[in-house]
C-alpha cells in the first residue's frame, strides 16, 4: 500500500501542493540522502520532538514521508501542538511517481527508498 487514508488528519495529494508549500520531510537520514524534494526541511520523525524549533515557517506545513504513514503521525502530533500541518499522501513515491524534481545527497540519481 502506497498510500495511507487518515481520517481526521488534513491530507493531499503531490498533485495538489501549491507551488509555494513549505514542505517537511520526516524521513530518516538515508532516505533523505538517496533522494528528497529540493526546497525541503529535513528532520527526522525520529528526531523531532527535540528539534520542533526547527520546523519551518508555513501555514500549513506540508509533511512528507515515503508513503504517508509517518508523515501523518507527524502532521496530527504538529496540528495537535499548535502548528497547522498537512499529511501529503503517498509521499515521496507518488512525488517520484509524479515526476516532481528530486535531489540526492552524494553520487547517482536521487530515488526513494
């Protein structure tokens, strides 16, 4: 499964980001390393709670994962803190699948893994 639906939780889909959203990637080091979206705030969902000064600016926040699941976590623990957050469904594999722009860190195309 791809995609992961959230009842409750503001959700939508690659195709469907504005131009300007403020995206946040919760992915772990590696996956952020093997390919991400270019103007995204990396910070690991693993890493957050100790980190939620670094969450950008946006109204929403847009959260990414690979393929929903964290990223939806995310989105409800950030709506439920104060922030206005947006799970993107499907994640990084629909933005892949979309052909959006992805950047690796390091040698060879940027991917998802």
């Amino acid at each position: 499964m791809d995609g992961v639906s959230n009842p409750g939780i503001p959700e939508v889909g690659v195709a469907d980001l504005p131009a300007d959203a403020v995206l946040l990637d919760v992915r772990e080091n590696d996956e952020w390393a093997a390919g991400h979206a270019p103007d995204a705030t990396h910070l690991p969902m693993t890493t957050l709670t100790d980190r939620l000064d670094e969450v950008p600016d946006g109204s929403p926040v847009y959260v990414i994962c690979r393929s929903g699941g964290r990223s939806a976590r995310v989105a409800a623990f950030l709506n439920s803190s104060g922030w206005e957050a947006v799970n993107v469904a499907g994640g990084m594999l629909h933005w892949a699948r979309a052909g959006r722009p992805m950047v690796a860190e390091g040698r060879g195309p940027a991917t998802v893994i």
